[in-house]
C-alpha cells in the first residue's frame, strides 16, 4: 500500500484459481498502471465436528433479549446459574451486594421452550457468555441447549444460511 500515491486508484483482484492476490495502482491522469501479484496459500476448509452430547432444554429468543439479559448478568456477577423447572428457564445470578433473577417462559420472551428432562442446572461464566454477543447484529434469534452441569450451545443463524455456534463449559463445583 506504501507504493500507492494520492493520484493512484487501486484495484484489488483475487484470483482464486492461480491462488494469486493482485494490487493494481492505475495513475489518474497519466493512466500508467502497476501491477503486484502476492501469491496465497491455498486452504482447505475443514469442518470442526462438534461435541455429540444430548441436551435437555432447547430454548429460542430474540437476540436483543439475549444480549439485554447478558448484559445485565455482567453488571451483577462472574457467574449464572442457568435452571429449568416445570416448563420456565430461571436465570440467577449473586454477589455480595447485588443479584439478577430472570424468569423466562414461552412467549415471554422465549419464542421457544422445550425440554427432555424435568430439570436441569448448569453454571456458566458470565465473561464467556458475553463473547458470544459479537453476531447478535447479523442474527434476529438465538438458539440455547443446555443441560445438568453440561455445556451450554448457543447458535446463531445468519440470514445468509450458516450459523454460529458456541460452547461454553459449566463451571462445576467441588
């Protein structure tokens, strides 16, 4: 890029069948181009498999309540306690001075609520759900498994057809 001037458009090319990026600076008024080829490496994509566990809550919100909810959890402590009990997910979280207690059933907010299992129990680190906020503006919902002191799975599908998704490890107690 040092090797353009204010005079220079640039024009950038990737040549995926001869793994080549090419740079062109064509001069405004003289129309004099030059050309740098970089030459890429070709990568392969590889699919990483995921866990194969069975979860035995599944949920779906909106992704503005799930980021407002994160948010909020942030404030109050460094852990949540995700719970399920007859048919409503319970969010709780505590610390000396403060305390967040959410309880979410279908239609209020979760667009979805199903489960496999009478109750489940899990404790997640709040600093690791809050990175998993970052696609919550190309997604509209979010999709949410967990189960007793498993991980929690969080998929976000994007409008284009892929997803996110993310695992978070419970934190369990000795």
């Amino acid at each position: 890029m040092r090797r353009g001037t204010r005079n220079d458009a640039a024009v950038f090319e990737l040549l995926e069948d001869k793994n080549i990026f090419r740079i062109v600076f064509r001069n405004k008024k003289t129309g004099v181009e030059r050309t740098f080829e970089i030459e890429t490496k070709p990568r392969a994509q590889e699919k990483v498999p995921e866990p194969e566990l069975e979860l035995g809550v599944t949920l779906r919100m909106l992704t503005d309540d799930y980021k407002n909810i994160i948010r909020d959890l942030k404030i109050v402590g460094e852990d949540a306690t995700f719970t399920y009990k007859d048919g409503k997910l319970l969010i709780h979280s505590m610390t000396q001075q403060k305390e967040y207690r959410g309880e979410f059933e279908q239609d209020n907010p979760l667009l979805y609520i199903s489960a496999t299992v009478d109750s489940a129990r899990a404790k997640y680190s709040v600093g690791l759900l809050e990175s998993t906020l970052k696609p919550t503006q190309a997604s509209k919902t979010v999709t949410i498994s967990f189960d007793t002191d498993k991980p929690i799975k969080i998929v976000f599908e994007l409008p284009e057809g892929g997803s996110i998704v993310y695992w978070i490890v419970p934190r369990i107690e000795a």
